[in-house]
C-alpha cells in the first residue's frame, strides 16, 4: 500500500527554521506498528497521523521514531499547515481530539494555535542531580529546577546566560537515565537575555537528542515563568533552535482567572510547506 506522507515545518521564524513533521491524512486501515514503522523510517522527532473523530474535527495521534506520544505541538502545527496548504479546512476555529483530551486549534495571523491543558506542577528537583548531564556551574540558582506539565511533563532548568546555554555540551545518556527515573520526556533549558527567552530541549529517552522546537515543553515554560513572577506576563515568545542551525519561535498565550489561576494555555506559531514523500507501507513489514 502506497501512501502520501507530507511534510511540514512549525514554529518556523520568518518562513525559515523551525521543526519538520511527517503528517498522514486519513490512512484509517494504518495499525498502530505500521505508524510507528512509519515515523522510524522519516526520523523525524514526531509525525502526525490525521483520521476522523467521533468527538471533534479530527483525531490526531503523534509517534516518535520510538514510540507514540499523547501530544506534540510542532506535530499538530505542522498538521494543520498542510490541512490548509491542501485546501482542506473551513473556518479558524477547528477541535482534536487527542491522547492528552480534546484540544482547540485557531487559526491566527497566519499560523495556528493550539489549546493546551492547564498547568501540573510536580518535583522539585536539586541541581546536583544534573551534574553527569552537563555543566550544573551554568544553572540559575535564583529559580527552581521544577517538573511541570500542559500534556507532556518536561523538567525545566534555568541557566545563566543565552551564552552558557549554547555552550553547554550535553552528554545524553545520562540525560536519558535522568528522564527515565522521573518520568518525564525530556529537559528543558532557558535563559534570559533582556527580553528575549532562548531554549535548548533534550530528549534522547525518545530518541531525539535536541529539538529545534517544542509547543508543550514551551506551554509549560510559560505557566513556570508565570507562576515565578519571571516575567509575569499572558503573552510570551521563545527562541529554540539556532545551535541546530534551525531557528524556531514559539509564542504562548496563557489566560488566568480572577485567582490567578491558568485556565487556558495556547501554543502557536507559523509554519510551512516542505515536501511530499510517498512510502510504500507493506515495505515496512
């Protein structure tokens, strides 16, 4: 069985960079051992697999050249830049329905945003338990290394300095190992430099060791910045990807109630148009 699998880039800055994603649009008869095939064999860090949905527009359900995922932002950005590049959507406001519930999609100022869940914080974590990972002289003292969730739960770290950041020379296994035992997907490091918020994310339990961009690990970032006053704001923009030669920008709109409480986190950003591949599903068995 032929299929068409397209590929699309989210998050990308000035219709450059971002993050690539496979999407497959409506191959029902695909199990579950075939998509994951599929995503091992395009190595990118997730593809989406569009079907249709008894509870909203469509169900999206994400697979890592490893293995499936609830959720994944740049995946279901990347879904929709080709749903609109194939001329398939009506209206700008779309639901999916997903592993982590079902989420709103809008379309807004030419790219889209996705509805994510409410904030989870979990663990404290001491920064000595960073130190096989990389160089922990790097790490922020002033705010806490935290757990913290929107769909998928990713350690967040502070650094220094954009600087320290990209200099930082991450070893992955022990990454892996630290991942594994707090079951989370992955590391998410930042820094300030004046207004501007830049990101590294390191993933190797999932088989990727850095990704140019990351919606839910972002969402997460910017309740955790949120809630510590650092800064406190409903609008945020983060940078992630120049040490892979792929700049991504990833804007978060979070909307509180009269206690201060995240009620609704939206992930969001421009995406385009790659390429189209075709695969032959049965030379996958």
């Amino acid at each position: 069985m032929d299929i068409s699998i397209y590929v699309a880039s989210a998050f990308s800055k000035n219709h450059q960079g971002g993050n690539k994603a496979g999407v497959v649009l409506n191959e029902e008869t695909l199990t579950r051992a075939q998509k994951m095939a599929i995503a091992k064999r395009l190595g990118y860090a997730e593809t989406a697999f569009i079907s249709t949905s008894k509870v909203a527009d469509y169900q999206l359900t994400y697979f890592t050249p490893k293995e499936e995922v609830d959720l994944c932002g740049h995946a279901t950005i990347g879904a929709f830049t080709i749903l609109k590049y194939l001329n398939k959507l009506s209206g700008d406001c779309h639901t999916i329905e997903t592993n982590s519930g079902v989420l709103t999609v809008t379309e807004e100022d030419g790219g889209f945003f996705m509805e994510q869940n409410p904030p989870t914080f979990y663990d404290i974590i001491p920064t000595q338990t960073f130190s096989d990972c990389f160089d922990t002289e790097a790490i922020d003292s002033t705010l806490p290394i935290q757990i913290v969730s929107t769909g998928l739960k990713d350690i967040l770290i502070p650094i220094k300095s954009e600087a320290q950041l990209q200099a930082l020379r991450p070893d992955f296994e022990h990454i892996k190992r630290i991942s594994q035992q707090h079951d989370v997907v992955g590391m998410h490091l930042y820094a300030f430099n004046g207004d501007r918020i830049i990101c590294r994310n390191f993933a190797p339990r999932y088989d990727i060791n850095e990704e140019a961009a990351t919606g839910t690990s972002n969402g997460a970032l910017a309740c955790y910045l949120q809630q510590q006053q650092r800064p406190q704001q409903m609008r945020y923009v983060f940078e992630q990807g120049e040490t892979l030669a792929s700049p991504s920008e990833i804007k978060v709109a979070l909307i509180t109630n009269d206690q201060q409480n995240i009620t609704t986190v939206s992930v969001g950003g421009q995406g385009y148009y790659c390429e189209t591949k075709h695969l032959d599903v049965n030379s996958l068995e």
